[in-house]
C-alpha cells in the first residue's frame, strides 16, 4: 500500500518540477513588442480630420491590460490625447521610436520602466518629433500601470 503512494508523489512531484522548468520567462524583445504595439494603436493617427476616437482606441487596446488599469485609463480619458491633439493641430502623427529602460524589479514579478516615446507630427508641409516621457508596470506581458507626462508642446501649442 505505501509503495503505490510513495510512486504516485514522487511522479507528482516530477510533474510539477517538469512544469515549473519548462514555464517560459517573458523576454525584453517581448516586452518592447508589447509596448511598441500599444503605444502605435494609441498615437498613430493617419488622418486628423477624422481620427479614431478614444473609444475605438481603447476598444484596440483593451487586451494589453489588466481590467482595473483599463478601467482607469479609460476613466482618465488617456485615449483621447492623441486624437484630440491631432484634430487642434490638424497633423498626422507617428511614433517613430519608443526607448524602455528597466527601472525596478518588484517581488510579485511585476517589472517598472521608464520610456521616452518619440512622436512624429506631421503634415504636407512640416514635420516636428517631440519626447514624451512616461512610465510603465508590466507583469507577465500585461500592463498593470501607464502614466505619462500630460503636458505635449507641438509648435507654440501646449496640449
């Protein structure tokens, strides 16, 4: 009788090593992908005159997230920045780079960056980048945290 137990938990046992090895970690490419895809949907705005509203963007944008920082970024209006700067300047506007920098790695295995996204606003007869500054949790490929610095100055325009 203890034989057949003493099998059934050493072969447990082996199992959970086997799966608790073969978990694959999360990437920095990984993560520069995810950040890069999200910011893209968020800014990217071809025509200004009629540009996505914060609800389609947060609808494309909803699966990088966990639900409660969705909610919130929702709440604070973030999706609206882009197409309402684009529609007041009247310019397309591109990310162009996005620079992630690790800042801190936090004992629930949740990861803070810090980022510089580089925007390119353009139209037919000018093109200006700017920086804009923000930070970022992410846990195992969703983010639990955004902000970024609200203040965007395009020209003389402060936004």
């Amino acid at each position: 009788m203890k034989k057949p137990f003493l099998l059934f938990i050493l072969f447990t046992l082996l199992l959970g090593l086997i799966g608790c090895s073969s978990k694959e970690s999360v990437s920095e490419d990984d993560i520069l992908k995810l950040v890069k895809d999200y910011k893209t949907v968020q800014y990217n705005i071809k025509d200004p005159s009629n540009p996505p509203t914060e609800i389609e963007i947060g609808e494309k944008v909803k699966n990088y997230f966990s639900e409660k920082e969705f909610e919130k970024q929702m709440a604070n209006r973030v999706f609206a920045t882009g197409p309402l700067i684009a529609k007041k300047t009247n310019k397309s506007i591109e990310l162009e780079d996005i620079v992630l920098e690790e800042e801190k790695k936090k004992e629930d295995g949740s990861i803070d960056y810090n980022y510089i996204l580089k925007l390119k606003f353009y139209d037919e007869n000018s093109s200006e980048t700017i920086e804009k500054k923000g930070q970022l949790t992410i846990k195992e490929l969703t983010i639990t945290r955004d902000w970024e610095e609200r203040t965007t100055k395009i020209g003389n325009e402060v936004f």
